[in-house]
C-alpha cells in the first residue's frame, strides 16, 4: 500500500479499531525505544556507526565485522511480522503460563507452526545463567525418558543408543529458589556434578540430600558439609521441612506427563527454565525488560545444533542421526553456540 492508500485505511477506521490500532503501535514502540546500542551484537565490538534506517529504527553498522544490524536484532520482536498479536502472546503466557497450541492459535486465528515457534522463542527468553543459591541447599536427582516426540527421521541406530538411557535432571533450591539442569542421557559421573552443582552452591552451604553415592562421592571429595535425610530422626527431618519438602521434582513430572504428554528431550531444558521460574519461583519477566535479552533469536535458530552438541559433547553418543533440516537465514554466522549457550554455562 502506498502511504496515502495507509492514511486512507486509517481515516476509514471507528474510534473503537481506531483506539486499538494506537495502542498496538505506542507498546510497541514504546518497547523498542528501550533498546540501547552501544555494541554489535555480533562480535561486540565497541566500534559501530548508524547506518541508515529500516522501518521505524535505526539501522547500524560494526566497523569490526562488517556486518549490519537494528536495536531488536537478536531480541524477542527479531523477525516478528504481527507484533502486536505475538505481543498478546507473550502476556498470555505471563499470565497462564503455557497455553496448548491447539487452543493459543485459536484464541490468536495463528497458523499451528508460528504457535509452535513463538512458544519456544518466548521460552529462550529464560535459559540463561545459573543462580547460586545460598544457606541450606538441596539436591535431588529426578530421570526422565528420553523423547524424540515430533522428530523426523529418525536414525535407528542413535535411537537403539540412546532410547534406554535416562536423561538426568538435577534439582538445586531452598526455600526461596529453585533450579533445574539437564545433565545428560546415561550415568552420572564426578565431571558431569562438577559442571552444574560447583555453579549453584557456594562452599559454606549445607547441602542436604538423599544417600546417593554418586552425589555423596562428590560432595565429600569437594569437603562440602552434607546431611543425608535416610538418617536423621523424625524430630531432625521436621527441622528440615522448609527446604527439603519441596515437591519440585514430583510437580515438574505431573506437568510433563499430564500437562504436555511428554516432552522432547532436545526442548527438555527450555521448558524446564521456563517452569522453574513461572511455577516454582512464582517470577515473572516485565515486557519493558524483554528487549534487554538480545540472545533469544540466536538461541532458537542454533536449538537444533546445540541438541547435537549436548548428545555429542555432554552424553558421548557418537551414533549420527539426521539434523532436522530447517534452515535461518544468518544462521551460519552462529555456528559457534554449543549447550553451555542455552544452559549459561558460556556466552555468545
């Protein structure tokens, strides 16, 4: 449409779908007026320059690398053609957490593929960084099935592989605070513990648990002050219950089996990021600080590259199996990210 044909649209509207349209148009802008550039969000690299305007932002351009960019590259809006209904979206699942995608598409008149994507891109948002939690600490241990559920395709021999191993999920918290971490597919040994607990407890917590020898190995080799709940006394347990009673691990289950009819193990820590802060932490993200996570489009378009990563690198499973062939345009410019990307344990 040329721009008197938009202004004609726009004089043709009533005041209700008049009201309506400046409400879209100001959040949004008011979301991406917070988005400050001071770096490229590629090589971050100091040396940038504007470099001309697309649409309503300002385009820029890195004197390192080369390469151009906007203020929602890389953010929750990059790539996003209906903003304001993904913008519905997105306070949807603030509000009820996440919503089937038969029922989201819908509420929203959305195809089923972008209810699919703009879930998990909105799931990106929350898997990043480790908490390190203080006082008493406990720690469980919970296995779940692994699951290729929506996988095309599949290799018979990495399945023959991995289908009996279970994926490991250890749980940290207290009484305020509560993590998880996908660990790996199969046993658990001394090098897997250290990578995730030696980020959630400092050296002068308590850490309570279940006798389990792999855990008990560990915590003693690193001198860690531990109790073990199979052997206090009913009156010592009842000291214990604030921390130790939470049900984190049973409620993470419930919702996986009954709520979502499983989940794909390749999506397991996403969701799992996602659950432990609108469910266990009760924590909601604010739509003005939305525009501050500037790693969330890298993350979705690499999920299926970190997913070999974590079965290559992290579980040792070296049978191939066939790359779900969907393909992003810049993807190549990240081929770097590996899990530790989605899990924080290091950056982009």
């Amino acid at each position: 449409m040329s721009l008197k044909e938009i202004r004609q649209a726009i004089f043709d509207l009533n005041r209700e779908d008049y009201s309506s349209l400046l409400k879209e148009l100001n959040e949004f802008d008011y979301l991406t007026s917070k988005i400050k550039v001071k770096t490229c969000v590629y090589c971050n690299s100091g040396h940038i320059i504007k470099h001309g305007r697309y649409n309503h932002l300002d385009r820029y351009r890195c004197k390192e690398c080369g390469k151009t960019f906007i203020p929602t590259t890389g953010t929750i809006f990059y790539y996003i053609q209906k903003k304001h209904i993904f913008i519905d979206y997105l306070k949807i699942m603030q509000i009820e957490g996440i919503v089937p995608l038969a029922q989201i598409k819908k509420r929203l008149d959305i195809a089923n593929q972008t209810a699919f994507d703009w879930r998990h891109k909105i799931l990106m948002l929350y898997s990043s960084g480790f908490k390190t939690l203080d006082t008493d600490v406990y720690i469980k241990l919970r296995q779940f099935r692994f699951s290729q559920k929506g996988r095309k395709n599949i290799d018979e021999k990495f399945t023959a592989k991995a289908n009996h191993l279970p994926a490991n999920v250890i749980f940290a918290g207290n009484s305020k605070n509560v993590q998880l971490r996908l660990s790996k597919l199969g046993e658990l040994e001394h090098w897997d513990l250290q990578k995730v607990l030696k980020r959630f407890i400092k050296k002068n917590s308590k850490v309570i648990l279940a006798v389990n020898p792999v855990f008990s190995n560990y915590f003693k080799s690193k001198s860690y002050k531990t109790i073990e709940v199979q052997n206090l006394k009913k009156t010592e347990l009842i000291n214990l219950q604030d921390t130790y009673s939470s049900n984190s691990d049973l409620e993470l289950k419930r919702i996986i089996d009954k709520k979502f009819r499983g989940i794909a193990t390749k999506y397991f820590q996403v969701y799992s990021n996602f659950l432990s802060s609108f469910v266990f932490n009760r924590k909601r993200l604010d739509l003005k600080d939305l525009v501050k996570i500037k790693a969330v489009w890298f993350k979705f378009i690499q999920i299926e590259r970190m997913y070999v990563n974590f079965i290559v690198k992290y579980c040792g499973i070296f049978e191939p199996f066939d790359r779900v062939k969907r393909f992003w345009k810049n993807e190549d410019r990240f081929h770097h990210l590996e899990y530790g990307a989605l899990i924080g344990t290091s950056k982009i």
